[in-house]
C-alpha cells in the first residue's frame, strides 16, 4: 500500500492506496484534471474501485467530521478503529500528519495547482512522465492498457 495526498485549490485529501494507484492518478494529472473531483472522475476510467473507495470514504469523512470543530477529529479517530486505512480530508495538524505518513511502499503528493508529483518516499517504482498501464475491474487487472503523457509543465520530483 501507499498513501497519495491530493492538493487543489479546495483543500487536501489523502488515502491509501495499492500502487497501482501511482500510475492511473499521473494519467488523470495527464488528462487535465485541476481539481480532486477531477482527478477522481479520471481515476474511475482506471480504477473505478479505487475512485469509489476514494470518494465513499471521504463522504464517511464529511459526514462525521465538522472542519470547524476540532473534538468532531478526535471524535472520528477515536471511534474509527480503522481511520488510517480510510480516506480524509486535512483538516487540522493531525490529518496532516497522516497525510505525509508513509505506507509500507510509499507516500506520494499531488499537487494539482502547482501541477507537482512529490515522491516524498517511493519504494514502489519510478514514476514516468509517459508510461502506461492496466485498466482494472473488480481490483483485478485486465487487458485493456491506458497511455499517459504529463504535459511539459508538470514536474516530478523525487
């Protein structure tokens, strides 16, 4: 697993993933999206377990978390014995703590406004500015490949 963080002009969301995950979010970077919502949409033509799991769990979030209310985080991570494993939105030190914690293979940011991929620590593999992948259905790869290209003035950065 890896944790990906996502940063747009809305705020940051982070979730772990399966590596895969590396790949199909660089080629929804690569298809224009500006925003999570975006990149998410994208993500489904990929991976739609993963956006569902993705945009699921952030609804869970929202509806037991009041940004402007610190206990209701407290709240959630004492009761959610599974927090870590689900996704959130950064709200507060500690959502962004986790946000930056490394899973087993990694931790990768996002940042869709200044249109930057840091690989804070990637031990999964090297993110390409081109490359390609597996469509997956029901979290099981097919044989249907997708092509990504980042635009010039994206940048990666290890």
């Amino acid at each position: 697993m890896m944790r990906f963080t996502i940063v747009d002009g809305q705020g940051t969301v982070s979730f772990p993933g399966p590596p895969h995950g590396l790949k199909a979010l660089a080629a929804g970077c690569s298809a224009g999206a500006d925003d999570h919502l975006t990149l998410f949409e994208s993500l489904s033509s990929y991976d739609a377990d993963l956006a569902a799991f993705v945009l699921d769990g952030l609804a869970v979030f929202d509806e037991h978390v009041a940004v402007t209310n610190p206990d209701s985080v407290r709240r959630w991570f004492d009761e959610t014995p599974d927090s870590l494993e689900r996704p959130l939105r950064v709200v507060d030190e500690a959502t962004r703590r986790i946000s930056l914690e490394p899973r087993r293979l990694g931790v990768v940011i996002f940042n869709l406004s200044a249109r930057r991929i840091v690989q804070v620590q990637n031990s999964y593999a090297e993110l390409l500015r081109a490359d390609r992948g597996r469509v997956r259905v029901d979290g099981r790869p097919t044989s249907r490949i997708y092509r990504y290209s980042l635009p010039s003035d994206w940048l990666i950065l290890p």
